[in-house]
C-alpha cells in the first residue's frame, strides 16, 4: 500500500514523469508502471483538463 501511495501521490502529483516513476519503483519496463499507475495519469489528465475549463470561462 504505501509502494502505491509514493507512486501515485508523491511522485505523479507532483508531476515526476513516469520513466522516473518506472526505475523508482525498480519496474522492468515503463508498461508495467503504466498498466499499474495508468488510472492515475487518467485522473489527472481529467483534473486538468477541468482546470483549464475553469479558467477560460
């Protein structure tokens, strides 16, 4: 769990690039940080994109 938490909360939200997130967190390929933290990245993508639309209103 707190593996998890360090690699959703500490590192993506603080905008780390997920190569980093990947050797971090020693995954033998950026796939398997993707396909783990993937939902994540998502989030955000979501959360921004919301943001945006905030501001340009």
């Amino acid at each position: 769990m707190a593996r998890k938490t360090f690699a959703s909360t500490v590192l993506r939200y603080n905008d780390v690039p997920i190569e980093i997130v990947s050797e971090l967190l020693g995954h033998s390929s950026i796939q398997i940080t993707q396909e783990y933290y993937g939902k994540v990245v998502q989030k955000r993508v979501s959360q921004e994109i919301f943001r945006l639309m905030r501001e340009n209103n």
